[in-house]
C-alpha cells in the first residue's frame, strides 16, 4: 500500500489524515502481534521490546499532532512556527522523533533478522511500512517548514 502526499492548498484534508492515523494505528498493532510470536529467548524478548516500544511510539506521536484543533496547531505541532517553549517541545517531539522512531524501529527490525530470531521475509512488509511512514512524515514536516518561510 502507497501513500502519496496530496499537492494541494489544504495541504492535511481530513480525508488524509484520517488515512494516516489509520496507518499509524495499524502499524503499532502489527508490531504488537510481531512481539506476540517473537520467540521466548532472552535475545529475542531483548530486540522485541525494542521494536515494541518505537513501533507503537509512532502511534503515539502522530495522534498527539492529529489532537490539535486547528491548521495552525497543527502547524505549530508539526512544523516550525510557534512561540511557547511547551509548543516547540511538543512540535520538535513530533516532527523529530516520529521520524526517528520509524528509522530506529527498522534498524531493530534489521538486527532481528541479522540475529536469526525473526526471518526477513516476515518483517518485509513492516519494513516497507516503516520506511514510507518516515517518507510521509519527512514530506509533512518539509512542507510545514516551507510554508512558514
């Protein structure tokens, strides 16, 4: 499943944003499952907390910024605009650490193929989900930031 990022004046309809918390919800519940049926081994439980924390964090983040009320506190969550240091916490948590908790569960992802503990063609799709997760947010956060110059 592709996701493109609409070019148009509304820049976040409702329509995709809906898209995405789906996505967002969805991902954190396959990395769930994912750590349902990981093996019992300490090395596998290890590596599976990992990708159970960042995995379903992405959820967590996204829904913080999908909380705000209006465009504006949407861009001041997601992009750079903004005055209080509660807004540009909340805005840098978002735009920064979602990307990151997608970049980050992909290397846990990686390390639990190169260990044997998960074979590759199982995460394959997660994978690719979490890569054009980070594409998406990377993409949102650029515009924001274009917007406000």
């Amino acid at each position: 499943m592709k996701y493109e990022v609409k070019e148009s004046e509304d820049w976040l309809v409702e329509e995709d944003r809906q898209d995405l918390r789906n996505r967002t919800k969805c991902f954190a519940l396959r990395v769930i499952q994912l750590y349902g049926i990981l093996p019992k081994s300490t090395l596998a439980q290890t590596l599976g907390k990992q990708v159970l924390r960042l995995g379903t964090s992405v959820r967590a983040n996204y829904r913080e910024a999908w909380r705000a009320r209006s465009k504006p506190d949407v861009e001041r969550q997601l992009g750079d605009g903004g005055t209080t240091a509660a807004e540009a916490q909340r805005r840098e948590h978002f735009r920064v650490h979602s990307g990151r908790k997608c970049e980050q569960t992909t290397y846990w992802f990686e390390l639990l193929i190169e260990t044997d503990t998960t074979p590759g063609k199982q995460l394959a799709n997660l994978t690719d989900e979490a890569d054009q997760l980070l594409a998406i947010f990377t993409t949102i956060s650029k515009k924001v930031k274009a917007r406000k110059k």
